[in-house]
C-alpha cells in the first residue's frame, strides 16, 4: 500500500468519524470540509469499545483540512461521506485532484447515487461503494460521538473492474449491491419512522410500534420477494423473518441514535428519502401504501400529524 493521503470528503458525521477512523489504520487523510471547517483537531467520543461494550472514551485526532477550492495535490484515494444528493457534485468539485487511476469509494446510504457518481468517473477510477451500521452523531464543527458499532463494508461497484485491490484491509466484500439493498431495506423502516416519530433508533421497538413495525416489513417483503423487482437477485432473501432480525438487531445496536433522517429533519436540512423511500416507490412493481405514508411523512412536514394518526392506526 502506498502512503499517499486519503482525500476524505464531507466533514460531517460520517466523514469526521472516517478521518480519525483512517488515522488509527495508520492512513494520512485530508479532509474536505464545505461550510464549516473542523479545525486542525476533531475529537471522537466513544460509549462502546471495540468489542461493544458500554465504555466512555475520548480521542483527538490531527487531520488537514481544507476547502475544494483550496486543494493543491493529486489523490490516488478517495473517499466521498456526503448524503447521497451531494455525492455526484461533491465528487466534481474535486475531480481535478483526483487521478485517473484513483480508487474512489463513497460511503452514503440509499440506492441510486452510487450510479449517478460512477456515471462521472473515467473507465480507469474504480467505484468502492460502501454500508455501515455505525452509529456517529456530530456535536461541533470539530466533535464526534460514536454512539453504535457498527460494521462497514466497502465493494467494488462495477464487476468488470480490474483486480486492483481496496487499500483498507478487511473490510471488503464481493457482492455490496445486495448489501446496499440489504441496508435500504433497514433504513426504509428506521429511518423515516424515527424521523417522523422524533424519536431515538432504539424506540422503534416500543410495543406501541409494534404493529407499523410488521406491516412495514410484510410490506417491504412482498416488493423485495416480487419476481419483477429489478434488483430481486440481491434482494430475494429478504423475507419478513429476515428483515425483522435485520431491523431489529440495528435498532438495538444503535438505540441511543438518533437517525441520520431524524437528524436532518431536526435540523430542519434535506433528506435522504428520495433516495430510501423514493428509491422504493419508483422501482416497485406493486404499491406500497405504507412506504407512501412514510414517504409523505418526511417529505411534507405539515401533514405529518396526519400521518402520524394514520400510521399508528395500522393493525
Ligand atoms: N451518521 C450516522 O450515524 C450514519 C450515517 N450514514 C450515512 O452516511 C452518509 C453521511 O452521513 P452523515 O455524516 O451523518 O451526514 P452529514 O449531513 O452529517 O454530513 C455530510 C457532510 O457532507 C458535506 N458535503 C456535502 N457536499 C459537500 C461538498 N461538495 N464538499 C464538501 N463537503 C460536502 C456536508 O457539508 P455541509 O456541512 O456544508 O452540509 C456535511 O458536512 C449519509 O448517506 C448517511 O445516511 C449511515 C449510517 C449511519
Ligand atoms: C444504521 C442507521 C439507522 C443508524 O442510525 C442509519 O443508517 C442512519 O441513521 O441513517
């Protein structure tokens, strides 16, 4: 592996949490900030170690940071942590520092922004696309807290790419498509429920819930089984039992966080929903009224007591 520095771009959550992150790997990384520079410091505060169990840390982590306009060198390493309507411009502000042989690897949830950002890469630049369940939540411009562990896996998007391989070890897997649905699948239910409901990850498994829970997941897996779903290769497994292990087991890992949705919403800042629930309703084959409803909830904020009623009258 060469030494040359990751360009990490985004300084928020995601992407302060990568730059420490790449920083204990023993990676050099420069960070792209676009409103609010971190400073030359970030501190992660941790509520779990490595293993999962509950302990408080606090770390500080030396990173550059500079605007696009202020870069200067070539990167052979990149790594996009914007939300997935950024993700192609975020990627373009920079592409003149990025080389022609450059691993690119983003790292946002939903499906349809990995395409658009591969659509602007040269036939040379391979596409990592990446999951996580990690649970990050930003407090400062330059202040982090990782509140759920989480997994990521980073895979390359087109098969035909050449073998070159990913310079983070262990963390690769051969078929991320599936697991980009596979993560849909868990943020069409904890992402829009959280964030229409205000309420923290682990709240959606709350008895009062429990009913738009099943109905959600009967829901997803009558698109996610259809023969003519397009992705239905990657997304067949995905039965109702299966999903709501999936659901379940992220909600607990990562119970103190609020989601990325809810987040934004609070911050009253544009969602991914075009992207997660979106995604869903253009690609379904069949209707999906409850994905509709959520959809609705996040996106028209003065229907959303409506839309409450309506979802917690599911039986
Ligand atoms: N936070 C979490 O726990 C999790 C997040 N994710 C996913 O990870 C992705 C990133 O999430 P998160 O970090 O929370 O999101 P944030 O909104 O906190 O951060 C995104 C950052 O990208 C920056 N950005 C956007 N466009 C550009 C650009 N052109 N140049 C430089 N920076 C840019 C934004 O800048 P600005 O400050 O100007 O808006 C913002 O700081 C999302 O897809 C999210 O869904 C997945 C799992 C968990
Ligand atoms: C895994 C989860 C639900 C963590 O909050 C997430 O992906 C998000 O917030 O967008």
């Amino acid at each position: 592996m060469n030494n040359t520095p990751w360009l990490v771009i985004g300084a928020g959550a995601i992407g302060l949490f990568w730059a420490c992150k790449l920083q204990t790997l023993g990676h050099s990384v420069h960070l792209v900030y676009r409103s609010e520079s971190p400073g030359k410091k970030i501190t992660l505060d941790s509520l779990i170690d490595e293993n999962g169990q509950q302990q408080s840390t606090s770390t500080k982590h030396k990173v550059k940071s500079f605007m696009a306009s202020e870069l200067t060198e070539q990167y052979d390493k990149v790594l996009l942590c914007t939300k997935s309507f950024d993700l192609k411009d975020a990627f373009l502000q920079v592409s003149e520092h990025v080389t022609d042989d450059a691993t690119i690897a983003c790292l946002c949830n939903g499906v349809g922004a990995q395409e658009e950002l591969q659509s602007v890469l040269l036939d040379t630049q391979a596409l990592w696309a990446a999951i996580t369940s990690e649970g990050v939540l930003k407090i400062d411009k330059n202040h982090i807290k990782h509140t759920g562990l989480g997994d990521t896996y980073f895979g390359r998007w087109l098969q035909t790419d050449s073998n070159r391989e990913f310079p983070i070890d262990h963390l690769t897997v051969t078929n991320i498509h599936q697991r980009v649905i596979e993560k849909l699948a868990v943020n069409a239910v904890i992402n829009p429920i959280t964030a229409i409901f205000n309420i923290h990850n682990g709240d959606i498994l709350d008895e009062n819930f429990k009913p738009l829970i099943e109905a959600t997941l009967a829901e997803l897996e009558s698109v996610f089984t259809h023969p003519k779903f397009s992705y239905i290769e990657q997304s067949k497994h995905l039965t109702r039992a299966n999903l709501k292990n999936r659901v379940n087991t992220i909600a607990q890992l990562t119970r103190l966080n609020r989601s990325s949705m809810y987040e934004d919403i609070k911050l009253q800042r544009q969602t991914e929903n075009e992207f997660i629930s979106g995604f869903l309703l253009k690609n379904s084959p069949i209707e999906l009224p409850i994905q509709r409803l959520l959809y609705e909830g996040v996106a028209f904020s003065d229907q959303r007591e409506e839309t409450k009623k309506k979802l917690l009258s599911i039986t």
